[in-house]
C-alpha cells in the first residue's frame, strides 16, 4: 500500500488490551545478519530514467581504503543485493591534523534512479522526509559511525561535504546489519524448470522476506507499517514460504484489537511510538479482514484465534451489508470508499460487488467452523447480492461485467468476479477469455496489487498460458529493469512512471508485489501444472 | 585566531609524556547551566548586512508550544546571550497518527547576520563544516532530542522540511546546558562609572567565558583549538578576572609537551581525539610561550612549572636568536614567518623585531629567576638587537619605524617598537603620538588582536584617552551593532567584512577580542587612573 489521503481526527478507536497483549506475544525476534558492501561503483548514464539507470562496476571494495576524499568527492557503494537494516561505517582523517569537522552526506538507494534524482528538486506531496539521506558532521576522527535509523537499500552514496584544505577523509568497512523476522534459508526453494519464472519466484521471496519485520510491513523504505491490503497478500505468499504463522497473528490481532467505536478496522496500523489505528478507512481493505482470517483458518486452522476474531470479522461483513440496498447491490458512500486499486480514473462498483461477494463466501465458511446460528442470514444476502451482480452487471452483449451508471467495462470488474466465484466455472473462464481479448493489453494500472489479482484471476479461470504470459510481463520486466526485490508501482509502457513524480519517493520493495511466489506455488506447483510455455 | 594556512606533512613531534600528564592533571571539570530560550524572534531585515541585521520580538517563548508547524514553516529562538553548550528540545505531533518521519533543520546563530546568509551560497575555502546547522530525521515522536554536539550561539532557527499532509510537528522546552571551565559569578565585577567603558568590561568577561572550556579555546563555534597568540592574551585577561591559572598551565604544558624534534613550539595544538600538535609554524607565536609562561610567573611565581617549562621557553629564543644577523636585524624565513596580523598588506619584520625585543626582555627576567648561567649572552643580544632597531630601523625625519626594503611605515611596527619599550619612556610616548598623528585613523586592520596591541600600546605610552577612544570606536562599535560577545574579525569601517566571505563563517565570539577586561584591569582600575573621558 502507499498513499490513500484521508483525515478523520474525530473517529474514536477502542483498544482491546487483550487482544493487543497477543499481537505483542507473537511479536517476532528479529534475525540479523552482517553484509559488507561488496563493490565502488558509478551510474552509467545519469538522465534519471529508470531504464537507463544502470550502474557499473569500478572497483573492489577494497579500493575504498585507498581513496582519500575531499570537498565534494563522491563514491557509491553497492552491497550487491536489496537490504533492510542498520548501516555502519569507519571513519578516518589522513594528511595534517583534522582542523575542522568532517560534514558529509549519506544516501541510500534501492534503485539507481534514485541516485541519479536530486533530492531538491522534488516537490511532490509526499513528505520528504522518505528520502534516505543524511547530513552528518564528525568533529573527532577516527570514528565508528553506526546510524540509528533503519535504511532499506543496496547502494549507498557518500558525499564529502567537506573536509578542509588541510585533511582528506577515508571510509571504511561499510557494513549493514540486516534485519528481517524471518531468513530466506528457511524457505525450501521450488525447483522451477523455466529460469525466468525460477528468478520471478526467487525475487518474491526476498521482497517477502525484506517487508517481514515486527509487522509485515507494506515497504521498509517508505511507508513502514501494516496495511491490510498489503497484509493479506503477504499472509498468502507467507503461507507459501516461509510459513511463519506467529506474524501473521500478530497482525490480525493488532488490527482485531482496535477497531472504531463503531466496529470497522482501519486500513492501516502504526505500532510505533505505540500501537495506534490510522484514521484511513477502506471498505474492501475492512472486508479483507475476514479474506486474512479465513485464509490463515485454512492454512492452519486455529480455534483460539477464529474465537477471538470471529466477531470482529463480522463486524465488517455487518457494516458492509448495511451499505447492500434491496436488489442486493453494494451503495458504496465517499466516506467508506473502496481501494481497488490506485487508479481512480475507472469506477470501482463492480470490483467493490466483486470483493464483497469474495469475502462473503469466505465469511460464511467462517461462520460454519463458528457454528453460528446467523449463517443463513449471511448465505441468503450472498444469493441477493450475487444476483444482482449476475443479472444487473453482467453486460450479455460484451459478455462482461459493467460498472456504475456508465455501464463502464474494466478489468477490475472482471478480475474481481472471476475471483468471487460468482459464474460458474465455465463462465468464468469465458468471462476472463472475453477480458483478455477485448480489455488486454491492460492499460492505466501501475501497481503490482491490481496486477496480482488479474493474475490470479487468469488462473482462476484455468487461463495458466495468458497468467503466465502476464506475470513475466510485469513481474519479469521489473527484473530485467534491474529489481532486486519488487516494487510499489510499475507501470511496463511507463517504466518511470512515479505516483509521486519522482524515482526518489518510490518503494523499491514493496509487500504487494511479492505474490508470483504464492502464485506460482498455488497454480504451477501445488497443482502440478505444466508452465513451460 | 582563525586561518592560517600551512600544510607541514614532515614534520616529526616530541611527545613529552611527563608533561602531557601534567596538563591531563589540570583539565578543568566543566562547569554547566541550563538555560531556557527565551523569547520568539524573527529577522528584522534580510539583507544578510552585519548593520541592518537585528531581530524584533514577535512572542513569547511560551507560545511556541502552540504553534503547529508544517513544510516550510520556521521559527527562530533567541536565548537572550550568548550559550556555548548542549541543545535539546522535546518534539510531539499533533494531527493524524505520524505516518512519515519528521525532517527539519537547525540552525545555530552567534549572530542574526548568520541567520540571514544562505549556507548553499558559501563557496569559501574555509570549511562548511563549521556552518552550526543539522539537519535531523526522527522517526518516532513524541521525542527528547539530545543532540550531541556543543555550538556557539544565541539563536536558533528550526526549519520544518517536511512532516506530512496529515500531521503537524511542536517543539517545546528548547534549552540549552551551557558549559566553561568557568562560571561569571567568580568574578567580582568592578564598577566602571562610564558606562561604555563598563559594558565593554561586561562583554569581555562574557567573551572569555565562553571561550574558556577544556583549553583556552580561540573561538567556541570555530576553530575550537588552542592557539598560542589567543592563549597569551586569554591569559592575561584571566588574572585580571577569573584567575584560573590552572587552565594556563594546562595550555603551557600542552605547547611544552609537543615541539618539533628540532625543538620550535607549533602555532597550536588540538586535544580531540588526543593531544596532537599542529603542522603550523609562526616565529611571533613561538615566542610567545616566552611571554605567556613570563606572564604566568609575574602573576604568580611558581617554581616548578618554571622549571618544567624554562628549557623549552628557551628553546624559543635560540631557534629566533639563530635568525638574528651580526647587525642585529631579525631575519624571517618563509617557513617561519611572523603572524602579527592577518593582513599580508603590510611589511612585518620591524613589527616582527619588535617582538622579539618584548620576548627577550621577558625571557631575561625567567633567565635570572633560573639563575641561567647564560643570562649575560641574551643580554648583549638584546642589546645588539635593540641597537639595530633604534638605529637601522628608526626614521629620524618622521620620527616612526619603518619596515623592509621599502623603509614603508606602518602601525604594527611603531606599536610593537612601543610595546617592547626600546626606546625610553618620553621617546615611546613621541613614537605613539606620531603614530596617531601619522597613521590613524587605522586602516586595513581587521583584526581585535591588532586592535588591542595598538590600545595597550597607547596605553603604555600614558596616553589613556586616546587609547580609551580607540577602546569604544572599536569594541564599543561591536556592542552597538549587537555583540554579546566579541568577534574575531571587524573593521569599524567596513562592519560586513568576513575573512570568509560570509558571516556564516564568522566566529562571533572569539578569545584574542576579549582583552578589554585586561586593559581596563591594568591601565585603569588598578592605576586609579580617571578615565571619564
């Protein structure tokens, strides 16, 4: 997730101590790792564009020892791989003696775009205080720099600011220690026949495993907190993993333990200085509270935390259905909207009827585990609302779903009912057959999350050729842009397309994007299909 | 002091470490006070000129705590005097939960001037790590920020970067724990009828203060070392006010400690990381140590640091007396130049004999305290250097001292002629009469440190009001464009000059300009002169 303006200071939260005292029992010792920066490099070609951002090798790190470094001297280090964690480094002075401080500069990169755009220059909305840089002054060489700030990156410029005319200043032993609640080493890594699809798995993994601290985190360069859109993807891709259920319930109950006084969740949850709700409401990101519970309640289920959070749970349904009218569509109102996905130039009441019927389903096989006398209610409302769907949406001429008083066609509609279920298998995969052929190439979505579910819905559909197709098209062009972890946005006719104008402001590593690694275990593993297409 | 520049990479130090355990032996135990800003402040021009830089009270320091600062937004402290210390401030937000790191800036001012100067606009030679400014990420808050280096100031601006759309940032309670070896209580004031003349004293006292910290420091912002021409007259102006003379002799015993292995006393010395002596080198500067542990003696006899420190003390004058000709002419070298003032305007060897005329008197008088066997030898020198001064160096049709090959006349030579007291009482009244009658008003001299060898040597010629005139045209000046302390640079004529090209660079509060308290103590309270000039 990134950003989803919305200011609602006078919603008041509840805050279960129960509940928040489990979050806190599952919360995860994190696992480190010391990484040393591996080579001194430069950009090969600095017009700040994605695509031509690559950079080259000039020398070891060894190198570093021997340069001696002046008034606006500059040297970049590459780590070699994506990291999260704590950067430190030694500090010398060498010539006279050091007659005045040492001021220089530190920014870090995940990509070298980033390197190659002035921080001054942005002007964006987003605070800038996400740019991965500081200003530092020594008085006192030799020293031990160990920044306290956590940095999410591989490369790191150093910019003497200045020395004086009389000393020069020499780093070295840049070093990072990683942190992560889980090692890739604890993941058995599938053999995949098809290099491409192995290397898409494989860098979901790390972007997994690089979001996974004490919450999963939506990226830990900029962002840094839970979000439950970003959650539930990661729950699924942990499941297929690195299983580590702890962190999983740790997040439902944080979510869980503080609703509004009226029941819903929040989008999105701080846990620093202490745990603290976001007042950003989503009602797709509500209902996916449920998606999370049912979907950990298959892989592992767990009665204790179904009893817990059943009622929260259904809270979201109950709210969400007080939004459905009598012919069973979802009213969605601008103080509840739905996410979707980031675009906002397509509309979003189809996919929003999508998700509820989505997380309907899921609900209700939650209700049965709980036994809950209320099923019924629940199974008849779904009937309602996917008739309405089915027979009011669902466009008989385009054989696709329409949207909003437009009658608009999009693919979210699409994506979001072959996901829900809603037509028969047959018809799904009809319906998605009907979407690649008249909405593909798709055209105005820039995230990874929206790309996941039309994924997963060729999938759904039986469609593993066009899924397969699409997630070496996206997934695959990050890589062969240079990712080493997936990103936030990404748009492949607009590789520098930035939501926020500038590379500089970009998660590199974002949660959302991690799912080819569920996706592949799901449809191609689990499943035993053939993908060597 | 301030610049001079030389890089001497070959050189090779004794470390005497019975000595350096004896200035280990007097580090002072800093003495602190915690010190509340005390109003809010903005600048009342933006010129960036010395003269039109005042700042107007626009609240008070209470209001701060409500002012909720965004992007952009700035706000200015005054802590009412001039701090040396440690800052801290206690940072909240207040809006929507924080959902991006606070960034902002600090900037450290002496002077509204500093304020007014852009610090991307400096380009001197001089480093820009000395400009007092931080920039500052935190990531959590509410937060106590403790930051852990000391500055020089009586301003702070703080410049909010950014927080975010949704949240704004507070700071309370920005306090400052000022430190010097010393406090100003220990000072019994004297009571000055003429006003001026009284808050001249009450700058300088203030001045010194805040230089004298773990050493006699030149200036607390910049620099921050200890150098022989600012330790000889911070010295003086001590026994007439603190009377600390164990920080004297920590100074004397860190030069004794660490000469060149061909024995000449370096021009300063630093104490951070370790006791390291500089590669600068300045015959004047050199000889001082002469005149600082002769002035520590007259102050107060005290045998065993004579005994320490005589050898080195003479040390000294060899090495000059080898430069000194048959004739009696002192002869400087390139390596070993004499500093006099910062202005290379200005012929400096008849200043530079001048010198070494004062420091041989002085040393005479350790000699015989030693009862040096060697006495009678420096004597005739004295006598043949003094000869080749009054004879060769005395222009009879002018009735001043000329300097060089061009016979140029200037202000430093005749002063220092007078200082040295080469010619006899009525000749060195004569000598500064026509030296007011020819060469004033002083031009070209930027320096307190010259400025204060002119007013004593007025004063020594028993011409007190001028002398007194010289004191308020230029210290007094200082005061009425704002100075709670005084600085290292100013020429009355041209108040805007830096050495640096920006005020930004300026030291504010600087040891070699706080001599006032030495003068008055000497040529007027204890005197009993009237000076109700």
């Amino acid at each position: 997730m990134g950003f989803t303006f919305q200011i609602n200071n006078d919603i008041h939260f509840k805050h279960d101590k129960q509940l928040l005292a489990k979050a806190a029992s599952y919360r995860p010792k994190l696992k480190h790792q010391t990484i040393n920066a591996k080579s001194i490099v430069e950009l090969e070609k600095n017009t700040g564009l994605l695509e031509d951002c690559g950079v080259k090798k000039v020398a070891d790190i060894n190198e570093l020892a021997n340069r001696k470094l002046k008034r606006n001297d500059k040297v970049i280090l590459d780590f070699g791989d994506h990291c999260v964690g704590n950067f430190s480094l030694k500090v010398k002075s060498v010539g006279s003696p050091m007659d005045a401080p040492l001021f220089f500069k530190l920014k870090f990169a995940e990509m070298p775009a980033e390197l190659a755009s002035k921080s001054e220059d942005y002007d964006g909305w987003l605070s800038k205080s996400w740019i991965q840089e500081e200003y530092l002054h020594l008085d006192t060489l030799p020293a031990q720099l160990e920044l306290p700030r956590r940095y999410s990156f591989r490369y790191v410029e150093i910019t003497v600011l200045d020395t004086s005319p009389k000393w020069q200043v020499v780093f070295e032993q840049p070093t990072v220690v990683t942190q992560s609640a889980v090692t890739a080493d604890a993941v058995t890594k599938p053999r995949l026949a098809d290099p491409e699809l192995n290397r898409i798995y494989q860098v979901g993994v790390k972007t997994l495993e690089d979001c996974m601290q004490n919450v999963f985190e939506d990226g830990p360069k900029r962002d840094r907190r839970l979000w439950i859109g970003d959650l539930r993807l990661q729950a699924l891709a942990d499941y297929a993993t690195f299983k580590n259920t702890d962190l999983v319930k740790r997040c439902l109950y944080l979510f869980g333990a503080m609703p509004t006084e009226d029941g819903r969740i929040p989008a999105n949850v701080f846990t620093q200085p202490t745990e603290t709700p976001d007042d950003t409401f989503l009602l797709d990101y509500s209902l996916f509270f449920i998606s999370i519970l049912a979907d950990y309640e298959e892989f592992n289920t767990d009665q204790m935390v179904l009893n817990d959070l059943y009622p929260i749970a259904k809270k979201q349904m109950d709210v969400a259905l007080k939004l459905v009218n009598e012919q069973g569509k979802l009213q969605i109102t601008d103080d509840y909207p739905v996410f979707i996905d980031w675009s906002n130039d397509f509309d979003k009441t189809t996919a929003g009827q999508g998700i509820l019927i989505y997380t309907l389903k899921q609900f209700i096989s939650l209700a049965k585990q709980m036994h809950d006398s209320d099923v019924d209610r629940y199974i008849s409302k779904l009937t309602l609302i996917s008739e309405f769907a089915t027979k009011q949406l669902f466009d008989s001429k385009s054989q696709l779903f329409v949207s909003g008083s437009n009658r608009e066609l999009n693919v979210a509609s699409q994506v979001w009912m072959a996901l829900s279920h809603v037509l028969d298998d047959q018809s799904t995969k009809q319906l998605m057959v009907q979407t690649v052929k008249q909405l593909f190439p798709i055209k105005g979505i820039a995230t990874p999350y929206m790309y996941h579910h039309v994924t997963q819905a060729l999938f759904e559909a039986g469609m593993q050729k066009e899924a397969i197709r699409l997630m070496k098209g996206y997934w695959g062009k990050m890589i062969q842009l240079g990712a080493d972890t997936y990103w936030e946005a990404f748009d492949p006719d607009k590789p520098d397309y930035s939501p926020y104008g500038s590379a500089i402001l970009n998660s590199y590593c974002h949660a959302w994007s991690c799912t080819p690694v569920y996706l592949i275990d799901k449809y191609l593993l689990r499943e035993g299909v053939s993908y060597d297409n």
